[in-house]
C-alpha cells in the first residue's frame, strides 16, 4: 500500500499542529520527524519535547529519522514522548543490531537508514529485524535538496532481496520528492514516500498531499497491472510451450 509521510522540516513551526492537520486531510497517514544534532549533519531541528506535544495534536504514526550521532542515548526518551516508528542510521550505529534491539524493546517499529553513499547489500544481515528501511534520495541534513537517480537502483534491491529472503519490511525514500520524481520511485518499489517541500513549501498542504497521494496511487495500480499482465503473458506462452512439446512427444512416438 503507498502511503504518504509529510515532513514537518519544511512545514512553517509556528502552524505546525494547523499544518500536519491540513496534511493528514490530504491523506498523509504518517508524519516524517526529522531529528537532527548539527553534529551527524549540519543542521539542528527539534527533540523530545517537540515530539510530546506533537503527539497531542495528532493520532498519525510519528515516524521519527534520526540524523545524530550516539542515537541509542535518546530512544528511551523518544518512546517517553510517544514516537511510534524510530529510524536510526546505518553510518551513526557503531552497534547496529544492538540499537534495533533497543527500539523495539521500547515498544516502537525499528527502522535503519542509508545515506546515498551507502549499499544496500551492508544491511542484509539486519533486514529481518527492521519494520522499514528509509533510502536517503539527498544527502541528509537539509530539505530542498534535488532527487539523486541512482537512489532508484538502491530501491529496486530492497525490493529484490525482500523477495528472496522472505521478508516484509517496507521500503520508504526521503528527498527531493515531488510531482516530478515520485512516479519513478514508486515504480522503482517504494511504498512509503517522504515529501516536505511538495507538501508543505508553498503553504497548500491539504491540496499538496492530495495531489501527490493522488499520483503515487495511480502509478503504483498501473504498475501492478502491467506486472500482472506481463505474468499473464509469460504463463500463456509456458503452457503453450508445454502444449507444443507434448504433440511434438506424441507425434514421435508414433
């Protein structure tokens, strides 16, 4: 299912319950927090504190990213102040399975991150543990920035070894989101998509949400109909094949 994650880093803080309400009317169904401590990235934003109080104004999943360094300090806090789904990153984990452990013992949906620099394949090991795996599309710490193509690559994977390996975390992508890129990832294989200057950049979140809900749907049933097409043809021509080399059998046999 394609779900929409509005993030409140490009959204105007002093309307932020307005905004994320006027978002949530357009069909977001999570919030993207983004937690940053001008340390792990160039750029401070909120803590705690603005989590308890955005947990008084919405039931949406908190989904919070945390871009800091020694992530495993704040879980106990975040969990404190209500987030739902915590997001740690791969380059700031010294002891990556140990901080998935500690989230989920706290009773929230442990997620990893990787930055674009990062493969996917460093995560295989950890894969079954995670509710989701965030692939950064921009170099984090600031919103704004423009969509990177190869992260496309980095989605498809996911995808391929979640198949493989029987697995069924969710693939989301955060940067540079918007009407002109969220088709190619949503046919790459994201279904959860993080947008804040889409949404929120131009003050028109409700409309903004829809709009782009509205496009990543359409695309996501076009893809599920050509794929489901494409394995309609491809039975048809095997059993064809199946059909063609009996009577080939028969006629020799005779």
């Amino acid at each position: 299912m394609i779900e929409l994650a509005p993030s409140i880093l490009s959204a105007d803080f002093a309307r932020l319950a307005e905004q994320i309400q006027a978002a949530e009317r357009g069909g977001g169904t999570v919030i993207h927090v983004d937690v940053m401590d001008g340390h792990f990235v160039p750029n401070i934003t909120l803590g705690p504190p603005v989590i308890a109080s955005l947990r008084k104004v919405t039931k949406l999943p908190l989904d919070c990213h945390l871009m800091i360094e020694h992530p495993d300090e704040f879980i106990p806090a975040l969990a404190d102040a209500g987030a739902d789904w915590i997001s740690v990153h791969y380059e700031a984990c010294r002891h990556l399975h140990r901080s998935l452990e500690l989230i989920a013992q706290h009773g929230m949906q442990p997620a990893v991150v990787i930055n674009p620099a990062t493969r996917v394949n460093l995560l295989i090991d950890i894969l079954p543990m995670v509710h989701h795996v965030l692939v950064m599309s921009v170099n984090p710490g600031f919103g704004g920035q423009k969509f990177i193509p190869f992260s496309l690559d980095k989605i498809q994977r996911l995808c391929e070894l979640r198949e493989e390996m029987g697995l069924h975390y969710r693939v989301e992508v955060d940067g540079g989101i918007g009407h002109d890129t969220i088709a190619q990832v949503v046919q790459a294989g994201a279904d959860l998509l993080v947008a804040g200057n889409a949404v929120f950049g131009d003050g028109n979140a409700e409309e903004n949400a829809r709009s782009l809900l509205a496009l990543a749907q359409t695309v996501s049933r076009a893809s599920k109909e050509s794929t489901q097409s494409f394995r309609a043809t491809g039975d048809s021509q095997t059993s064809a094949g199946h059909r063609q080399g009996k009577e080939s059998a028969e006629v020799k046999s005779l």
